[in-house]
C-alpha cells in the first residue's frame, strides 16, 4: 500500500472525508478543544484524538477527521512514549533514583488519578522504558515508553512514596503508536495550510492530511476480488471466495480489507463455514 501515493492523488474532498491529522498540542487547553479546533478549521462535521493528554501536556495528538473518527480504537491502543522533567522532594543520588525507577519497569499495577474520568480501579500496565536523561539537583528529566492508558503523573507520583516525595513538572508525547513527534503540525500550520487550499493552493494541506488507509500498518491487510466489493459495502460478511490470496488469517483477531488501494473496512475474523470475518467497520 503507497500512502504517499494515495497523499498525492486521492481528490482532496475525499482526502478531507477519511483522514488524520498528526497535531502537536499545545499546553493550556484540552485535548477535545484542540481536536474541535482541527475540526473548525477543516469544516469537518467530526473529529476525535487517539488518546487524551491533560492540558498542561504538549505534543503528538493524532485526530481523526470525519469517517476516520471510527478508526480511533485501532490507533488508541498502541504504545506511547513521553519526554518530561519530574521534581524530587529529597535529593537523592542518580544511581540510587535508578535503582528505584527500575521497581516500575514491566508489569505493574495502577490505579488511576482521582482527577481522571475513568473508574478509579487497579489496572494492569507495561512500562517497557522509564530512564533518566539528565539529572540537575532535584530536577529530572526522564525518557518513558509505556503502554496505553498508564499515566506518568501517577507513575511519578507513586515513585514518590518510595523515595521521600516527587512530582510531575513538564511532559511531552513524542510518539503515539506510529505517529511521530518529527511530523507533527501545529494548529497555526493547519490554518494556514486550510486557507492556501481556500485560495486554490492545497500543496502544503496535502502534506498535513494522512490517508486514513495507514490503517494497514496495525491491521494485517487482505485483498478482495472486484466482483465482492458492492456486497461488502453493503455490511455482508466476508467469504473465503472473496479473497484474491488463500491467506492464514485465522490465528489474527482483525484485518484490513482492500480492493487495489480502495480501503473497504475492519473485518473481525470469524469461523464458520464460508464466512472468513464479519464487518466491524465498513467505508461506504
């Protein structure tokens, strides 16, 4: 699949239908204001982020455009990666900081922070990567990769109870799953962007707009034969006779369907005769 070459030739009203934007959010409004935000500019009628970061917190905040908004559960649940600086109540050595960071690698259990919208329960969490970067008195800037829905402020926060107190500072998401924080746009950059595509000029929109077809890099990808497609589109199951490739999908939970470079939806895989997978979500 060529993204790039989709970017490039997919008419720009279709583009603007099924799309994503990389946005780097700024501090001091919410992650919805900055997904509305993206939304006012674009006139888009929907728009929805992968993955809420608290007002204070900068950076990667991918939101979806319209038909993609029911793409979200796919790209939310990936990995992310954060920079930030954390205040030590007691100043402690750097190696002695390490050894008791390291009790929060891996598995842990977490309960969420009494200001989170969720329900306050312990959950299971991966934390793959949590290290300093450099250490200034009782300031410490750390580098941490964790999984989905694990909060660093409350990560700190109970680092905190083992080492004499600590508090978050400063944070920024530099990854959400395959969205980087090299590529990201700024709310200003979109707005000029949208305003040149006003004028006749949509070079620069083109850059920012990702094809919502990327979701072939989470979801293995099929392809379907041509005489399929209407009934797909239509929400029927797909059929073992639908598959161009006799492909092993069974041990996979999803998959993306394609005809060519035509994206035609997610497809939960499901044994039962000739059906190969049911429709989760269909783009017609």
């Amino acid at each position: 699949m060529d993204i790039e070459k989709i970017q490039k030739e997919k008419p720009i009203s279709e583009l603007l239908e099924f799309c994503i934007i990389n946005v780097d959010k700024p501090a001091g409004i919410t992650s919805f204001v900055c997904a509305d935000k993206v939304r006012r500019i674009t006139g888009a009628k929907k728009a929805g982020h992968f993955g809420t970061l608290d007002p204070m917190v900068t950076g990667v905040l991918p939101v979806a455009i319209n038909r993609a908004t029911r793409l979200s559960n796919y790209f939310m649940k990936k990995d992310k990666e954060y920079i930030g600086k954390m205040l030590i109540h007691k100043d402690i050595s750097e190696e002695e900081l390490k050894k008791e960071m390291k009790y929060f690698l891996g598995k842990i259990m977490q309960k969420p922070p009494v200001k989170s919208r969720v329900k306050r329960v312990l959950r299971e969490r991966n934390v793959n990567c949590w290290d300093i970067i450099k250490k200034q008195g009782k300031i410490v800037e750390f580098i941490a990769d964790v999984e989905a829905g694990t909060y660093i402020r409350k990560l700190i926060s109970d680092l905190g109870e083992k080492i004499g107190g600590s508090h978050m500072i400063e944070l920024r998401r530099i990854r959400a799953g395959m969205f980087l924080e090299k590529e990201t746009r700024s709310i200003d950059e979109i707005e000029k962007a949208f305003k040149k595509y006003k004028l006749g000029d949509e070079s620069d929109l083109r850059r920012i707009l990702i094809p919502a077809e990327i979701i072939d890099k989470i979801l293995t990808k099929v392809y379907v034969n041509e005489d399929c497609i209407k009934g797909l589109l239509n929400g029927r199951p797909l059929l073992k006779k639908d598959l161009i490739e006799c492909q092993n999908i069974n041990d996979l939970e999803r998959v993306s369907v394609f005809y060519k470079e035509k994206f035609i939806g997610v497809y939960k895989i499901l044994e039962d005769g000739d059906i190969v997978a049911k429709p989760e979500f269909v783009l017609n």
